[in-house]
C-alpha cells in the first residue's frame, strides 16, 4: 500500500497508460480521479478537454472536492501525428500542442491551489522517448514532447519545495495510441517488427510497465528526485 490515503488526479486515465496506472495506484491505497473525454473506470470519473481552460478548471474543481485534497497529478493526456511538416495544417500542429502541451499547463494551474494545501504532493509529466530522440514526420509531436520535459523541469524549481515534478519518457507501449500507427499502414506486422528492432529489450512495453514507473516517482521512494525525465524505453535513447 504504497500510496495509502494519497488522492491523485491522472488526466487520460480512461485507457492506455493512464488506464494502467489508475488501477494501479488504487491497488496501493490511492484515491484515484481519472479526468479525459470518456469514462474512465476510477472511483472518480470526471469529463474535460484539457486543451479547454474552463473545461479544466471546472473538473478539476470537482476532482478535488470529490477526493477532499489533491496529493498528486499525472498528467497523461497526449495525442499523436504522422505528418511531415510540408503536409501538415496548421490546425493538426496547433491540436496537437494544445492537448500534449498547453493541457498539462492548465491542469497543473489548476491543480496547484488544492496540493499547496497538503504537506507535500508530486507531479508527473508522461512525456516520451521521442522528446529525447526525434521520430521521422512526428516534428509536432516530438517537440510537443520535449517541450513537456522542459515544463516539468522548469516548474520543479518554482514548486519546490513541497512539490516535486518530474517527466517519465515511455518508448513504444502496447496502448490504443501506439496501434494508431501501426495498423493503418500497408504491412502491420513488418511496421510492428521495425519499430520493435529500435529497442535494446526487442519488444514493446506493456502499458503496467510504465505505470510502475510513474508509481515510483509519484510515491515516497524516490523523495528525493525531482527535475528528472526518466527514460522508460527499453534502451532507445540512452540520453
């Protein structure tokens, strides 16, 4: 019971890796809230757009006083794009920046006043591989990423110290969002076998592999880490 009376908010958390951790963590004891477009299977489940400032704030507020304090933040939600930047609209780049980027902003904005109020509280940012080493026609997704490390960076100095942010980077994981770029291309299992050639352990992850991770970091184990991006990626990048 590792996160026994700990109230955390994880904003994706209806499926993927979002869907893994949310279990898990109510396993160690935590209150969980999962905010995303759909239901999730939490105790607490609240409906936003994190690119919406008002849809944010509003159910985080509910969040917050459905769990009566708020101890912890993931912030998960993210969305891909195969695209080279000749061909790609203005609307997909700025979507794209909007949900992975300016979301985790507006959550975490939201979510301060509530986790002030507690002892101590850690933020994780679910940034990726590919914010360490780019991915060919990913540019918006990539630098959307990286962008995301920078920010949980950043904001561990002005949170501290009663708040640490840290960023996990997952490689390929087995989740809807990864099968969104394998199974529209022409061969499926060739595109499958190439992307898990890229990976020293040669194969993709399971999506409780990165919530064990993030539990790590969001948990009293490691107190005394934060302004980390911890590549969980089965030796991609070796950043």
């Amino acid at each position: 019971m590792r996160l026994a009376g700990r109230r955390i908010l994880i904003t994706g958390g209806a499926s993927g890796i979002g869907r893994a951790t949310a279990a898990l963590f109510a396993a160690q004891g935590a209150r969980v809230a999962v905010l995303d477009r759909v239901r999730g299977e939490s105790e607490i489940s609240v409906l936003a757009d994190v690119s919406d400032d008002a849809s944010v704030t509003r159910a985080v507020g509910e969040a917050v006083l459905a769990l009566g304090g708020l101890d912890g933040v993931v912030l998960n939600a993210g969305i891909d794009l195969i695209a080279s930047v000749e061909a790609m609209k203005a609307e997909a780049w700025r979507r794209i920046m909007d949900v992975n980027l300016t979301g985790a902003f507006l959550v975490t904005q939201a979510a301060l006043p509530a986790m002030k109020r507690e002892a101590t509280g850690s933020i994780v940012a679910v940034a990726s591989g590919a914010a360490l080493r780019p991915l060919l026609h990913r540019t918006a997704y990539c630098a959307s990423k990286a962008a995301l490390v920078m920010f949980a960076k950043t904001l561990s100095m002005e949170v501290a110290p009663k708040i640490r942010v840290n960023a996990v980077c997952p490689g390929a994981v087995e989740t809807p969002l990864f099968r969104q770029s394998i199974d529209p291309s022409p061969d499926p299992a060739a595109t499958y076998e190439e992307v898990r050639r890229r990976y020293v352990l040669e194969r993709i992850a399971e999506p409780d592999e990165l919530a064990r991770a993030i539990l790590f970091l969001i948990s009293d184990e490691s107190s005394y880490v934060t302004g980390a991006a911890l590549a969980v990626d089965g030796g991609r990048t070796f950043h």
